[in-house]
C-alpha cells in the first residue's frame, strides 16, 4: 500500500441477506479492492441462537407454574403468546415453531423454532415483604432479565 493511500478511510454499506450464519463470509468487490467479512452473531440478554434455533428462559412464580398460566414472549418476530400448562416445572421447554431464524436463500421463508425454557422463582419470605418497595424492584428486574412479560399488577399477588 503507498502512503498517499494509507489512512484514507472509507465507509461502505453491507446488506447480510437473511438466513447468514455465524462464521459465514460475505465476499464485496470494487473496482479498487476486494473485501472479505466474516459474519460475528452475537447472542444478547434475551436470545441464544444454536443452529436455527433460537433460545430464551422465562420467569414464572410458582403460583404462576402451578396454576398455568397465558404469558406474552418476545421474539425476533415480535410478541407470541404461549399457554403456560397447569403443574409446569422448572426446565420445562415450550417450542414455538416457525419463530427461530430464517434460513439462506431460496429457502429464507423455512425458520427454525424458538424454544423457551420455564424457570421458576419461588420467595422465602414472601408474606412479609410483598408491600416493600425493594422487593417490589426486585421483582421487576428478575421479569425483565428474564424475557418474561408478565406484568407487574399480575406477577406481586401472587407472591402472596
């Protein structure tokens, strides 16, 4: 590379085409160079992906897991609801199908599932605590960590 070249910077605008998959290469020429990117997903707070399949947990009390339950779950699609069966165990998977990632084209219209996996909270001392504002946070930061949408009005009764 001559110098008059080196720091120039360029910025050049990529589509990824539904359906690309971690460690895939996306080839580009120009009339000047050719570019070489290798494709990094990144698994967030909310979703896992392993193969075409997407993966996330939900949150629910026992009451809730025990009484079953209709819960709203973020996708990459947007909102899906799910019915909770009555007697629900922590490690319990809900498969939504046609939810995970698309795959490559010509078959882009093809998704994997997203699978979502129940986890279930159960308070020591929820009697005396359930007013408090801390514990009131608490339940809401758990709600949220865990992509469970369940909203607070329904989520702190039954707690009780």
């Amino acid at each position: 590379m001559n110098n008059e070249k080196k720091g120039k910077k360029r910025t050049l605008q990529v589509k990824v085409k539904a359906g690309t998959m971690n460690g895939e290469i996306i080839a580009m020429k120009d009339r000047q160079f050719s570019l070489a990117i290798k494709v990094k997903i990144k698994d967030d707070d909310k979703f896992r992906l392993k193969g075409q399949d997407i993966f996330s947990q939900i949150l629910l009390t026992a009451a809730q897991a025990e009484s079953g339950k209709e819960v709203e779950i973020a996708t990459i699609y947007g909102m899906r609801s799910i019915s909770i069966e009555p007697g629900t165990k922590e490690g319990t998977e809900y498969i939504i199908k046609g939810a995970g990632f698309p795959q490559k084209f010509p078959n882009q219209h093809l998704r994997g599932n997203h699978h979502v996996i129940v986890l279930v909270y159960t308070p020591q001392d929820t009697a005396s605590n359930e007013n408090d504002p801390k514990h009131q946070q608490l339940i809401k930061n758990i709600n949220s960590r865990f992509n469970t949408l369940v909203s607070e009005k329904d989520a702190l009764p039954l707690f009780s």
